[in-house]
C-alpha cells in the first residue's frame, strides 16, 4: 500500500513510497509532526468520485435485483416459506441471492445457486415443485444473473468435478440457448465430445466470420481470440474455458445471427 500523504508539504502529488507495516504513512512522513494526506488536497475530486462509484454501485445492485424476478424485495408475496435445497427461510435469503419466477399467479422463490444447479441437469428444466416447464424468460433472466456474478466476481454455484458431467452440463446449458433460437434438435450429448483441438477450430471460425461483420463485434472477437491465445493451458482447463467463453459470446449478444454463426462454425469444425 503506497504512502497516503503528498511528496512535499506544498506539494498536490502523493508520495510514491511504500507505507509501514500496520500505518498509512511511509518511514519519512510517519516522523513528521504535522502530514498533509493527499485526500485531503484532493477532497473535492475524491467526493465526486466517491459520488460516481456510489451511482455505479447502485445501479449494478438494482440491475441484479430486477433481474431476480418478483419477490426480490417483497417476500410475503412468495408461495413457499424455504428454499427446496437448502432449507433457508425466505427472509433470511439476500436480495442478491435470490431468485423468483411467476406461475399461474404463484411467485416461486429459490437460492440462485439452488435452481442454476437445477436448470443444468435438463435440456428442458420444470420449476421443482410444480414440474411445469421454465420459460425461456426465466432461463434468460438466470443465465444473465449467472453472466453478471462472473463479471462482478460474486461466488457462483459450485460444480461437479467430474470433467464429463461437467461439460455435459455446460454443454446443456448453451443449447437450451440453441433452442431459444429456434434450434429446436440439439441436444448435449451431440457436442460433448468435441476436444480442444475442436474448440480451437471453433474459435478459428468463428472469428473469422464475426471479424466479417460491419459493425465488428469487439467484444465478441475479444471472447474467441482468448479462446485461441490460451489454447496452451491443460485440457481440463482449456475446455472449461472454452465453454465459458461460448456461454460469454451467446449472452453478450442474444442474436439469432451469432447463434447461427455458432452453430454453423460448431457443425464445420
């Protein structure tokens, strides 16, 4: 941690030397009797940084708390008093882990990582009370909350550790998005066996076509040229990489045209 006073008493530069162990001020500044802290030259900057990243975290709380469904702030609202998994009590759940969906005029509420887990097991998931299917509007909303907790490095749910349920379950989780977009006969099992030499073939293809497009996609490109650039970490790794990086690249953009360009690139590899 550097030192928190500025280099010199007139001085609006902060001082670049390390700071003592267990204090806020470097060996020199911490024999000074009266320090001038950089914060406090700097104070009207700082509060108005303080004020953006309050607006900015603010926005990002509200942003997952929507995309939690009904009953995020309203839990008398909900159909059942505990989680079908964990058992915790409704009230006891964070807003930021929570998860409801609306069925036949019933709120059904679960742990984040509860119904994740749940929706991974099946191509085609049912709420685990009332085996009624999920809509393709709620798979959206808990694959977009799985999307932002990776981007925000919240916990995510844990996975198996075997490497081929592991895949098999990622692997059903991106054709269930397949299947949002009209490719209704996919299934897992059609592309577990695909191998890092294919998904680097994948990767190839696919930026190919995306650096084609008029506007590029950057940040598309960006997903398949990590998927490429890293195609020398262990197999274990690179595969669970690779399908991360495809369940990136389906989210950011929830286009038809991007899956076909998928599918197409999958199916040429």
């Amino acid at each position: 941690m550097r030192c928190a006073s500025v280099k010199k008493k007139n001085s609006k530069e902060a001082c670049a030397a390390n700071a003592v162990a267990g204090h806020t001020l470097c060996g020199r500044h911490i024999r000074v009797k009266s320090v001038t802290l950089w914060k406090d030259v700097h104070r009207q900057e700082v509060n108005g940084l303080i004020k953006c990243q309050a607006v900015w975290k603010g926005w990002k709380v509200r942003r997952m708390i929507k995309l939690a469904g009904p009953g995020a702030m309203k839990r008398s609202i909900c159909a059942n008093d505990e989680d079908v998994c964990t058992c915790l009590e409704k009230e006891r759940e964070s807003p930021l882990n929570y998860f409801g969906l609306e069925e036949n005029g019933k709120v059904w509420w679960f742990s984040f990582g509860t119904l994740w887990d749940w929706s991974t097991r099946s191509i085609e998931p049912s709420n685990p009370y009332t085996k009624v299917p999920l809509t393709q509007d709620t798979l959206f909303r808990l694959r977009k909350l799985y999307l932002l907790r990776r981007r925000y490095r919240m916990a995510l749910p844990a996975e198996i550790k075997t490497l081929n349920e592991r895949m098999t379950r990622r692997w059903t989780t991106l054709c269930q998005i397949f299947r949002s977009h009209g490719f209704a006969d996919v299934h897992p099992l059609n592309f577990v066996d695909i191998d890092r030499n294919g998904f680097r073939t994948i990767f190839r293809l696919l930026h190919d076509d995306l650096a084609a497009m008029n506007p590029k996609p950057y940040r598309l490109l960006e997903y398949c040229a990590r998927g490429l650039r890293h195609s020398e970490l262990p197999t274990y790794n690179y595969m669970l990489m690779s399908t991360t990086m495809l369940h990136f690249i389906l989210m950011e953009s929830n286009s038809y045209e991007i899956v076909f360009q998928l599918m197409s690139a999958i199916y040429r590899c």
